[in-house]
C-alpha cells in the first residue's frame, strides 16, 4: 500500500468525516467480511484482502 493510501485509511479510521474516502472503506469491509466469512478463506490473507480492495476502490488500480 503506497504512503498516500495508508494515509487516507487512518484518515478515515480517525476523522471519517473529514475524507473522501469512507465509501471505499465501508466497501472494501464489506467484501472483506464476506471473503472472511467464506470456507476457504485464510486467515492471513484477510488483512491482505482488506489492504488491496480499499486500495482499488480508493484509486480505481492495485499496485503489484
């Protein structure tokens, strides 16, 4: 996760009323609790799973 959208992230954690980006966290939550929810899910891939879809839905791309 590149500087700028880990920035955003504990933005939104801390002053969500104060970011752009709520939308794409309550998103990238959502999905996550599904994905964690699923039988083959690995636990430590959900933080993962987090970090990325935020990132998508924050900027339209995932870095590699």
């Amino acid at each position: 996760m590149d500087e700028q959208i880990a920035r955003e992230l504990v933005n939104v954690l801390q002053t969500p009323e104060e970011t752009d980006y709520v939308e794409a966290f309550e998103r990238a939550f959502e999905l996550t609790k599904t994905y964690a929810g699923s039988d083959g899910a690995q636990a430590s891939a959900i933080p993962v799973v987090f970090e990325k879809m935020f990132e998508l839905f924050a900027t339209g791309k995932v870095q590699a």
